[in-house]
C-alpha cells in the first residue's frame, strides 16, 4: 500500500512526472468522492417533467428472431411523472 505522504525518489525525470501525475490524480478522486459522501438529500434530478427520453433495450429481452436486429434502444418516451430521483 503506498503511503501518500512519502513520495518515492528517483533519477529517472519520466518516472517522477508518472508518479506527480498518479498522485494529483488521486487526490482529485478522493476529493470528488467526498463530495458525492457529504451531498446531503437525494442527487439532483436528471431528467425533469415532459422531456423526451430514450430507453436502452440493451438488457431487455424482445421477441426478434435475430439478436442482432433487435432495436438498441427504444422511445422516445415523454417523461409524465417522477416516482424517485432515480425512476421517472
């Protein structure tokens, strides 16, 4: 496990960018993961009341013949009602 206190030295200018770069990196996730942990009350609303949406069919089964002709994605649909922040 790399402590992120302690950098490594090296003589090698391309490793030590790498590993400047590896380390702001990962600072810049834990810090949008925290965000996302300390957002209080559902996230925000992705779609809103009667905008048109497709649906991905990618997981549904249809009845085709040919998996391959079977449609990628259906709609649009209009948006009527939103059940929760997830389901419209």
């Amino acid at each position: 496990m790399l402590n992120s206190d302690k950098v490594l030295q090296t003589h090698n200018a391309l490793v030590e960018s790498r590993i400047q770069t590896m380390t702001k990196n990962r600072a810049d996730a834990i810090q949008a993961l925290n965000k996302v942990a300390n957002q209080k009350g559902p996230p925000p609303a992705q779609f809103h009341l009667r905008e048109q949406v497709w649906l991905d069919a990618s997981h549904l089964k249809l009845p085709h013949q040919k998996a391959k002709l079977t449609p990628k994605r259906l709609g649009p649909f209009k948006i009527v009602q939103e059940i929760s922040p997830v389901a419209y």
